[in-house]
C-alpha cells in the first residue's frame, strides 16, 4: 500500500469512528499525559536566540513557536522560462517558481561543473530526469515531467532552521522545510540507520552541497542515539556520530526531548508541530505531497527508527502522525527532513522569521 493510500485510509477510519485507533499504529503505545499547563522555554538562550517556546496544557491548545536562522544553502526555487504546472499550486510557496525567460536563456547556454554554475554572484543547479529519486510525467501528486531528458534549473536559497533546542552556545537545528529526496535504502533488506545509504549520502553528498568548508567547520558531530521502536521492540542499530541526521520516534513522540523540541508528547492528536511541506526541488527530484483537504501540500517524512520488521522505517505523515508499523526502507517518494548540530559561536547565521506549529496546514 503506497503512502497515498494509506492516508486515505487512515482520513476515512478518522471520519467513521472519531479516534485515532486506526490501522495506522498511530501514536498507539503510551497514556495521554501531557507536561504541565504553563507556557515554557524548553532550554537555554544564546544572545538573541531562543529554544523552542511551548504551551502545551492539553491536546487542543498545544502550541509551539520556534525561532529561526538561516545557514548554508541548497538549491530550492525553479527558473522557468514560461509557464508552470509541474506541481499543484496549492503545493507551491510563494517564491517556488522563477517565472524569468532571459535568466532560463541564459542558465541554458551556461558552463557548468558538477551540475552548479554561477551567474551574477548567485548559484544554480540543474536536474534532469536520471538525476530524480523517481521521474513520472502522470504519478498524482508528485512532480510532472514531461521531457525526462530537458535540464531543469533551480536557484539555490538559504536553508532555514528551526531551533529545537539550544544548550549553552550548541543548537540542535531542524530544516523548516525538506529540501530533498532520497530513500532511506537502495536495496529491500533489513538495514538500520548506521548502514542506510541515506545517512551515508547526508554525510557526504548533502553536506557538501548544503553547506561551505567555513560553514562545515560549525557543523559539530552529533552523539545520535538508536533506540528500538517503542511498540515492536524492533533493534534499531547501534548509536552512531554524525553531522548530518534524521530524527528519531523518540525525538518526536512520546518523550521528554520530543516535548523539549516542541512536539506533543502526549498521545491523542495528529500533532501540527510534525507537519511539514518539501521544496519544489525536493518535488523534483521526487517528493510526494498531499491532496488531502486540510493537509494540502504537506509532505511525509522519513524516522531514522525502524518499523516493525528492520526491512522497514517508519514516517510521519502529511496529517502529522507516526506511522509505528513504518514502510519499506526503499521507499522512494519519502522527503527527507536533515537536521544538524550547530555552535553558535562559529555559525556565520542569520536570524531568521519564527515559525510556529499552527502555521501549517491544520
């Protein structure tokens, strides 16, 4: 069953029966605590930045805002030459598409090496359909090619941050957007996230692309913790250190660090703190978004923690639950959502607009 059916599936038990005890395993495996009623700071503050600011009295009127920086950057935004329906519109932010046929002309007669170029002190990168996580020109709610073989161009932005959490001058960041595609493995095997081909490609091709050697060099390397799936007991490998990674069931859901980083702990709703929408490159390269009335948009995106077998890794969806039972590891429409350990005292960051979880589709 695909990631459309499934929320197809889950959005009719939710309707028929008013619960969430769907065939989803959604948010199954702990009581509806909550932390206390009063709003809080989850952690410390460095100069003009906050940790994530939380009012979580119960699970109708959980809110969290976090605040922003931008840092490194990473190809976002297609030049087009005319017009554009590659992508549904409600799927599209405001700046998605470069409607520019001169800067096109231009891109198209431009020397490029590995792909990138440089034109008025701004970098583009192109894409054509071999270069794409998968590439339909008829798949629903995925990007619509219509020549595999013509380039696609893309203007690199900033890469916003959410900060989950600071301590002293280190911030623990989340993309506010996924800005790419790539499944969690290439082959249908058990694999833990140790040895999933896509921590080895966010620690090496995305690395290098998202961020310069000076911005490489803030970058600290994170003591990432596996714990096995909390409902299926399944071994999720052994810890590992990394600058680049995904977060955890754990992270999100059901404990002190996933209430620390701004999500609800509790059990009961489909929590908009875990909803989050893709880049029009990430689209590109093959991002799935939903068509789903009042989660139009919304992409899904990967756990690090395997499902309920290590041939499977689970997700949280465009509604903003986790799906415990995962899919298959080589799952090729997931977006994938980096996240990374900075010190502040070496980031060469910009403050950048907050961001809270009501401002997703709800």
């Amino acid at each position: 069953m695909d990631i459309k059916t499934k929320t197809y599936t889950c959005l009719a038990w939710l309707l028929i029966l008013g619960t969430v005890t769907t065939a989803c395993h959604k948010d199954d495996d702990v009581d509806d605590s909550v932390p206390s009623s009063e709003g809080r700071h989850t952690g410390d503050a460095y100069q003009n930045l906050n940790s994530p600011w939380v009012k979580d009295s119960d699970k109708k009127t959980h809110y969290t805002r976090w605040e922003c920086i931008l840092f490194g950057s990473y190809p976002a935004n297609e030049v087009v030459n005319g017009s554009f329906n590659a992508v549904d519109d409600y799927a599209l932010a405001s700046d998605d598409v470069i409607a520019d046929a001169t800067l096109y002309s231009r891109l198209e007669n431009a020397e490029w090496a590995d792909d990138d170029t440089e034109i008025d002190g701004k970098r583009y990168h192109r894409l054509k359909g071999s270069g794409a996580v998968t590439c339909s020109t008829d798949r629903e709610q995925h990007y619509r090619w219509t020549d595999p073989d013509a380039w696609h161009f893309f203007a690199y932005a900033p890469i916003k941050w959410r900060i989950l959490k600071i301590s002293g001058t280190k911030a623990v960041l989340l993309a506010d957007r996924m800005p790419d595609t790539h499944p969690f493995h290439n082959e249908d095997e058990d694999v833990n996230w140790s040895g999933s081909d896509l921590r080895q490609w966010l620690n090496s091709d995305f690395l290098n692309r998202a961020f310069s050697e000076t911005e490489r060099q803030a970058i600290e390397a994170t003591n990432v913790e596996n714990s096995p799936n909390a409902q299926y007991g399944t071994y999720c490998g052994p810890d590992t250190h990394d600058y680049v990674f995904i977060l955890s069931n754990k992270e999100v859901f059901a404990s002190p660090l996933a209430s620390d980083y701004g999500f609800y702990a509790g059990s009961g709703i489909d929590d908009p703190a875990r909803r989050f929408r893709s880049t029009l490159y990430a689209k590109c390269r093959g991002a799935w978004w939903s068509s789903v009335v009042n989660y139009r948009g919304n992409s899904f995106w990967f756990m690090r923690t395997n499902g309920y077998t290590p041939s499977n890794i689970t997700y949280v969806c465009d509604f903003g639950y986790l799906y415990n039972q995962g899919t298959a590891v080589t799952c090729d429409d997931a977006a994938v959502l980096p996240a990374i350990t900075v010190d502040l005292t070496k980031a060469n960051y910009q403050k950048a607009s907050p961001v809270a979880s009501t401002d997703v589709n709800n």
